[in-house]
C-alpha cells in the first residue's frame, strides 16, 4: 500500500476516546512525510512478533468513502478533525496511541511514531522486564488490573535514570524525594532541553501515572 508500513490498515475513525482537543496547534517537526511512514514501519517492526512486523490499524476523521479501493485516503479527502488513532496488536498486547494535538493529521501520526521509539528505548536500561512504560496505552480490556509491584519498580528505575542520568538513576544528594525524582525527570527530559522534542517528557508523564503519582497525588 504505497508507502504505508505493509501491515497498516486505514480506515474511518469509529470512535474519539476522550474530549478532542478544541485548540490543535502547530507542531515542531520538519521532516518529510515518507521519513513519518519509516519511522512507523520500523517501529512496527521492532513492536512486532518474531520476524513479522505488528499489525497495526490507523483510524483518521474521515468518511467510509473518502478511501480509494485499495484503502488509501483520496486526493481530495479533508479530515473533519486531525486527530488519529494507531491501533496495534504488538509483542506487548493489544495498544492503542489516540493523539489531536496538532493542526495536520500526518503530523499526530509522526507523533504517535516517535512515542514508540521513545516507549522502544527504555527497554535498553533493562529495568522495564514487563513492559510497564506501555500500560498508558494497553487497550480497554488488555489491563484492567492494577500495575504489579514489579512493574511500579521499572516504572520507577526508568523514572530514576531519566532524573539522575549522569549517576545511574542514584539521586547524589541522598534525599530521595517523589517531588525531587518528578521534578528532575520531568526538566531533564523537556523540550526545551531537548531541542523542542516532546517525546521522552510524555514517556515521563506516562511513568507518573503509572506510579500514581499524578499531581495532587504524590
């Protein structure tokens, strides 16, 4: 299917999960559209079983037939939203990425495909062994149960190599604080640090959540 990753099928968004986003902004990427669809196919690929890539289904704010027969959006199809949603049975269970913050679907695409390589690349400090970076976006019915005392632990070294990357995860002042560990992570990994790449702050504030430490809470 053109350039789409082989395993991606397009089709008309069913249902929105959560409010839409009633002020979409511009994004900060330049890159080119089939540099977006490569990034995908290979994080599809590296998300997927064995050798074969994920499966993955992509809903955009479109009519059933505002899709040509061989099931890519038409020329002159206008989406009524830009928000999209990468559905994916992965190697980690069934996920689903719903993103509408910026102006132009491609863009919330690209989005979706750099928070899985982010998501992808905490798995290299091995201190995830269950995959708990990914239980914000398991879908419904995939994890219903709470997180695992050994998942909230990964979820917590992840947090902690974020914050003190430069002492291996160890606060050097021995205080050891919540507030301490959520400040420093959550300014190490923002975009102004980081050359206006939002991707590892969400992968931050998805850690939180997972911990229950969403603000107000910890």
């Amino acid at each position: 299917m053109s350039d789409y990753p082989s395993g991606l099928t397009l089709r008309p968004i069913e249902r929105w999960p959560a409010p839409p986003n009633k002020t979409p902004g511009p994004s900060p990427f330049s890159a080119p559209w089939r540099s977006t669809l490569q990034l995908l196919d290979r994080e599809l690929r590296a998300i997927g079983t064995g050798n074969r890539p994920a499966t993955a289904i992509l809903q955009i704010a479109m009519r059933e037939q505002d899709f040509r027969l061989d099931g890519l959006p038409r020329a002159n199809a206008v989406p009524t939203h830009p928000g999209v949603i990468l559905s994916i049975e992965s190697s980690k269970g069934p996920l689903s990425f719903p993103c509408d913050r910026f102006t132009h679907w491609q863009d919330n695409l690209r989005a979706i495909a750099l928070s899985l390589e982010a998501l992808r690349k905490v798995d290299r400090f091995g201190t995830t062994p269950n995959a708990e970076q990914y239980t914000r976006f398991r879908a419904i019915g995939s994890a219903a149960s709470p997180p695992s005392q050994s998942s909230t632990k990964g979820a917590r070294r992840a947090l902690e190599l974020i914050a003190f990357p430069e002492t291996d995860g160890v606060d050097p002042s021995g205080i050891g604080s919540i507030d301490r560990l959520k400040r420093l992570a959550k300014a190490n990994s923002h975009p102004d640090r980081n050359g206006g790449d939002s991707t590892q702050f969400g992968v931050v504030q998805d850690l939180i959540k997972v911990l229950g430490w969403d603000e107000g809470r910890g």
